[in-house]
C-alpha cells in the first residue's frame, strides 16, 4: 500500500509539472491579436495615414486601414471585460471614406470612449477624435487642419521637355480628370474644387454635430490651421489638456471603476518588423505620408 | 508452534458495480481537475467573464465575442487538447504501472487481463481502453454498450475487465 501511495504521488507530481509547463507554454502570446481581459479599458492607437485601402508596400508604411481599426473596435466593443475605450491618436488624417467609416463606428459605440491627441491629430484625425466622447490634448499637439486637399503633381511640362506628349483618348470628357499629364481645364479645376468643397461641408457638419458647435463657428475654425493643443482647448476643439492618465482619470470618475489598460493593436507583419529593425524612410515621406498611386485622392 | 495447516486465503473476483467504477471515475476527474487547474487559469484569463445578471445575455455576448475572436478560440482549443493529454497519461500510467487508478484504489477495484494468466496488464491494452478520453464520441457509444451488455467497449477491445477483489 505504501508503494501505492508513493507511485501515485510520483505519478500526479509529474503530471503536475507537465501541467505546469505546458500553462507557461500556451499563455504565452500568439501572432495573432488576442484579447486577454485583465484590463477594463482598451487602449486603440490610431498611428499614421489613415486609409480604405492597404498602400501595398511591403515595409509597411504607417499606413492604418479603416478595415483594421474597425476590427479592433469591435473586438473590445464585444468584450464584456471592456468598460471603456481610449483612443490614442498619432495620425496626421487620411482619406475622407476611412475616417468617415471609423468616425461612424465610434459613434454607435454604447462604451465611454477618449480621444488622446499625441503629437498630432489633425484633419481625418481630428474627425475621428470629435465622435468621441471626450477629447484630451497635449498642449503642444498639432489638431484641427479641418479642411480637405486633393492636390498632385502635374508635371505636363517636363514631358514636353523631353517631347513626351500625351495622346488623350477618352470616352466621357471627364473621364482622365486630374492625370499628371495635362494642364487642367478651367471647368475640370471647378468641378474638382465644388468636390473638394461638398467633403469640405461634410466635415464641417460633422465636427460641430459631435462637439456641440454651431455650423457658423465650426466653418470660421475650418479653414484647414493647425492649432496647438493649448489653443484648440481655447476654441473648443478640445475637453482637456493632458495625456492618458488625464483618461483615465476621467473614465474612472465616469465609471467609478479602477481603469486598467489592455492594448488593442494589429500584430505587425513580418516585413513590417523587418521594416522598423532596418529600413528608415525617407524623410520627404515621412513628411508627405504615405504614397498613393492614386494621385487625385483627396484627404482630410 | 508445530505447523498449522489453515485453509489458503481464496480470492474472489466479481465484476466492478456500475457504481463503484462511477464514483472511481468521479474521483478520478477530480484529480485530474486538481492537476491541470495552472491550464483553466489560462482559460479564464482569455475568456472575460461577464457580470451581467441574464444568462441569456451573458450567452449572447460571449457568443458575440467568441465569433468576433477566433484566435481565443483557438487557444481555447489548445488548452482543452492539453487537458485531456494530460487526463489520458494520466489513466494509461496508473493502469499500466499498478493496474489501479486512485479512484479504483479508494474503491478497491482493480483492471484485469480478460485471460487470468496474464498477471499484469499490457501497455497497448491500456491506450486502448482509455481511448475514450480523447474521443468523447467513444464514451457514449461505451455508456450504451455497458447498459445493455455490461461491458464497456473500452474493455471489450483492450481484452481486459474491471473486477472487485473480496478475499475470504
């Protein structure tokens, strides 16, 4: 009986260790983006251009697609552990669809949701930080720019230098508008500007639906200036200067709760990991954003 | 003491009641439960639990969340796997190594050779009668098998029985 007891024990103790082991094992963190509920507020960073479509590079090119966003909402939305949500905004906006399919998104949002402007959150961002709840600023953030640009490089001219000339054949007269092959027409650049403007009106009308502004006041503020943190407060853009644990301060007082954070973020690809280990960018394209095939697409 | 001749102790074997082997098995779950507790740690780190009142609610959200996270799924799964690895080395040790589980050994019930020559039980007949741990299919196949034959498939292809050893 003795025996017994000593194999059992022998037994149960190594198949404990195994346990053990394998706990280590499985807990540790897979490629893919999971959700582990410690935490009761989601931390979603909204880092570089936003976009509808992936640009396609292969070293990644801080470039969020709407998509990818939308799919973390949902995630922390569909979490019951998830109370609240903070946004953390580093982007300097993007195109007019993303940011309006994101900005949508939050607003059906039922959670208590922040908007924490890092270094810059302007234009597309700035959209999406005002369907927010509450907005949170440095005071040297860059926000605002609420206007829209949809200009590109022409370059016509430097064709015909080198006698590059550019045999039009189009069905529908306004079919090649905005090619970088010609001069525009004096009714093409009116069409194109009366688009620039309708987007500019929808992005005005949402800006002061979701901060409470009249339609009047927003315009006089949209005239696509950059404003610091410290003065977007003073405008009204922004609730309060201060960083994430201004959030959290605030969610807690709203929730009444102890905020702990869990990070919702896209799991890099493995050339984006390459890409952040070896490759810098260029500094012209770190200052223009990402690159797009599409020259006339308009951004906000 | 000039020597006395008692009578030799004679061993009388009888089939294992439906009920000790139950109560065996419960003990048995328990412990394996007992073993791989670090594995449902893991489990109700990734799985939120709600504090919502309604059950059918708390249903309907976790159903939301499980379809809109299919990597938890997948860990969950895993874990699930290793839980019932570890429950099969766990029965197919004990019954190769003392022929008994601990759940037998409280109940004094012991896995016998279906040929009484055979004093100690083969591995491969241990695999084979454990099986039902890692396909949960087998086990109720077996439940029905046992109700109307009285033996578990398990044993019925392992070659061995579950017998209650009474001595005289």
């Amino acid at each position: 009986m003795k025996n017994k007891i000593l194999v059992s024990a022998a037994i149960i103790g190594s198949l404990w260790i195994l346990s053990l082991v394998t706990s280590f094992f499985l807990s540790l963190p897979t490629a893919s983006a999971l959700d582990m509920s410690d935490g009761n507020t989601a931390l979603i960073p909204i880092t570089g251009v936003i976009s509808s479509f992936d640009s396609g590079g292969v070293f990644g090119d801080d470039t969020i697609t709407s998509d990818e966003l939308i799919e973390l909402i949902d995630k922390a939305d569909s979490n019951p552990s998830i109370k609240a949500i903070i946004f953390d905004i580093n982007s300097p906006g993007g195109t007019p669809v993303a940011t309006d399919e994101i900005a949508q998104r939050i607003k059906e949002l039922k959670k208590p949701n922040v908007a924490v402007i890092r270094e810059i959150g302007t234009s597309g961002a700035y959209w999406i930080a005002s369907s927010c709840d509450y907005i949170i600023a440095n005071r040297m953030s860059m926000t605002g720019s609420i206007g829209v640009y949809g200009s590109f490089l022409q370059y016509s001219e430097l064709l015909e230098r080198f006698n590059v000339s550019y045999e039009r054949l189009v069905a529908g007269k306004y079919k090649d508008i905005g090619t970088p092959f010609k001069n525009m027409t004096g009714e093409e650049r009116t069409l194109y500007q009366a688009m620039l403007n309708k987007l500019h009106y929808f992005f005005i009308q949402e800006v002061a639906q979701n901060r409470n502004l009249t339609v009047e006041k927003t315009r006089e503020l949209a005239t696509g200036m950059i404003y610091l943190g410290i003065e977007a407060k003073e405008l009204g853009l922004v609730d309060e200067l201060g960083n994430k644990d201004t959030a959290k301060a605030y969610l807690k007082n709203r929730l009444n709760e102890t905020i702990r954070i869990t990070s919702y973020k896209k799991e890099p690809s493995f050339f984006e990991i390459l890409s952040s280990l070896s490759l810098q960018k260029l500094p012209l394209e770190k200052i223009l954003g990402s690159k797009s095939s599409f020259p006339m697409v308009a951004r906000v | 003491m000039p020597g006395l001749r008692l009578p030799k102790r004679r061993e009388i074997e009888v089939n294992a009641s439906i009920w000790k082997r139950l109560f065996a098995f419960l003990i048995d779950v328990a412990i394996v439960l007992l073993i791989t507790s670090p594995l449902f740690n893991i489990v109700s780190k990734y799985v939120p639990l709600s504090e919502n009142e309604n059950i059918l609610e708390t249903i309907t959200q976790l159903n939301d969340y499980f379809t809109k996270n299919t990597a938890v799924i997948d860990k969950v799964n895993s874990i699930n796997m290793a839980v019932l690895i570890i429950a099969y080395i766990y029965f197919v040790l004990f019954e190769y190594i003392l022929s008994q589980t601990p759940g037998k050994i409280f109940l004094k019930l012991t896995v016998k050779h279906i040929d009484p020559k055979e004093k100690k039980l083969k591995f491969y007949q241990c695999l084979i009668r454990n099986l039902f741990v890692l396909v949960s299919f087998i086990i109720v196949i077996d439940i029905v098998n046992f109700a109307f034959r009285g033996v578990r498939l398990s044993d019925f292809f392992a070659k061995t029985r579950a017998v209650e050893v009474y001595t005289e």
